[in-house]
C-alpha cells in the first residue's frame, strides 16, 4: 500500500472515494450547524473528483453526514446507490456494545440498529432488536430488566461524539474503523447489512433525501433498502427525522447546490 499526498487527477481509476473533509465540529455545536459551511467545501471537492473521470463510488462521513452525502450525489451526477454516507453505522456499533455490556452477550449475537438522521434525531427501533433469533424486548421481560434501561442505553449512544468532542475537541478513531469496516464490504463485494446513509427513493414513505437506514452493501454501494415495518412509533420518529433533515435541505443546501 503507498500512503501519499496526492492530486484529484489520481482519483481518475479509483474504485472508491472516501471524503472526510470539512469544518471541525465545535464543542456544543450540533452536527447540523456546520452545514451550510460543509455544504460549500463538499461541492468543490466532488466537483473536482469528478473533473478526473472518477466512475467508482464515493463515500461520505463529512458532518452532518446525510446532508453531506446528498451534496455529493447532486454535485457528482453518479447514481444514487453509488453515492453512500457512514450515516449511523458508528452509532449502531457502540450500540450493540453497550448491549452486550448490559446483557453479557457478544456484540456478534446482537441484532439491532439506529436509523434516521445520524444525530439528535436518531432512534432505535427496539421491536426490531433481536439476540441471536430471539426478541430484546422478549428477554428484557423474561429477565424482569427495566425498560428505561434501554433508554439510558440509546442516550449514551446519542451523546457520546458531543462528550469526545467535549474531551479531545474531535473525533477520530471510531468513525476510522468504521469507515475502514465499510470499504472492505464495498471491495470485497460482501453483501451485507450495514446502516449507512442511502437514498430514499419512496422508502419508509420519503424521496429525495439521504437518511440513515439498513442497507445491503456490495461492489456497487448500496444494493438493496432493508424495509423494517415500523410500527406508527417508530414511523413518527423516522418521519419526524427525515422531516428534519428535509427542511435543511430544501432551506441551506439547495441554494448552495444551484449556486455557481
């Protein structure tokens, strides 16, 4: 492997594309803050990626990820499904390993998921959280747990980037190991679930937005949407995340697209 700084020319035969860049996130700033900023810088880079000949796929953990990676999809003109941000797949791993820690099983054997916006917005759909083949809610019961566990659970998920910032003032290794863990799956052509930032394309009852969502992932991005049946809970938190990031998109990054 050569590790180089190099030019946007060099990203002519690339298979895939990675794009951390933008403005540091501050301590007490959300990650929708920084969009109009990122907004402006996402633009260019792609625009310059593109200039190259680049046909591969790019993926995105530029903040706030969802909204990056839509600049990224408009700007480049590539298909959606090759178009991809982290979305809420480090949110997703610390979650399994704070329920591991809880329930003293291996992260390997927990099956649950944070979708929507990968921020203050996201949520757990925990009827759709198993371990191994049997219900979290099943085994929460059977075991006389407390439900507001999992409430302090998916706080501590939801908090812990704004309490690194706040410590080391950015973040660094987690989201490298997951971008890592995500480009083996787009190389390796490994066919697997993986919450990521995807279009909607009249998924979950919303288009033309990136969200957070379980995705299949292979040599072309994103294969396939996983459609959970949410249940109107759960649907209203989804609606009210993408609802959210909708209104960003339509108010901020849209007249940063069409500008020249």
């Amino acid at each position: 492997m050569i590790i180089k700084a190099g030019d946007y020319s060099e990203c002519s035969d690339a298979e895939i594309v990675v794009i951390t860049a933008g403005t540091a996130q501050k301590p007490g700033q959300s990650r929708l803050d920084m969009t109009a900023i990122n907004a402006k810088i996402m633009k260019s880079i792609v625009s310059e990626i593109m200039k190259s000949g680049f046909d591969g796929v790019l993926l995105v953990a530029s903040n706030p990820v969802d909204l990056m990676t839509y600049v990224a999809w408009k700007t480049s003109g590539l298909p959606q499904n090759r178009v991809l941000g982290s979305g809420t797949i480090l949110d997703t791993a610390r979650l399994r390993y704070l329920m591991s820690e809880y329930l003293n099983v291996s992260t390997n054997n927990i099956h649950a998921y944070l979708m929507g916006e990968h921020g203050d917005s996201s949520f757990v759909p925990w009827t759709h959280a198993y371990i191994g083949s049997k219900s979290l809610l099943e085994i929460i019961d059977e075991k006389g747990h407390d439900l507001n566990d999992l409430n302090d659970i998916y706080h501590q998920v939801q908090q812990a980037a704004y309490e690194i910032i706040d410590r080391k003032k950015a973040t660094y290794y987690g989201i490298g190991l997951a971008l890592n863990r995500l480009v083996l799956a787009i190389l390796n052509d490994e066919h697997i679930i993986m919450t990521v930032s995807a279009y909607m394309d009249n998924d979950y009852g919303w288009e033309n937005l990136y969200i957070g969502v379980p995705a299949k992932i292979g040599h072309e991005g994103v294969e396939e949407i996983i459609h959970l049946p949410l249940d109107e809970v759960d649907q209203a938190k989804f609606d009210k995340s993408a609802a959210t990031l909708k209104t960003i998109l339509e108010e901020t990054i849209q007249p940063v697209i069409v500008s020249e």
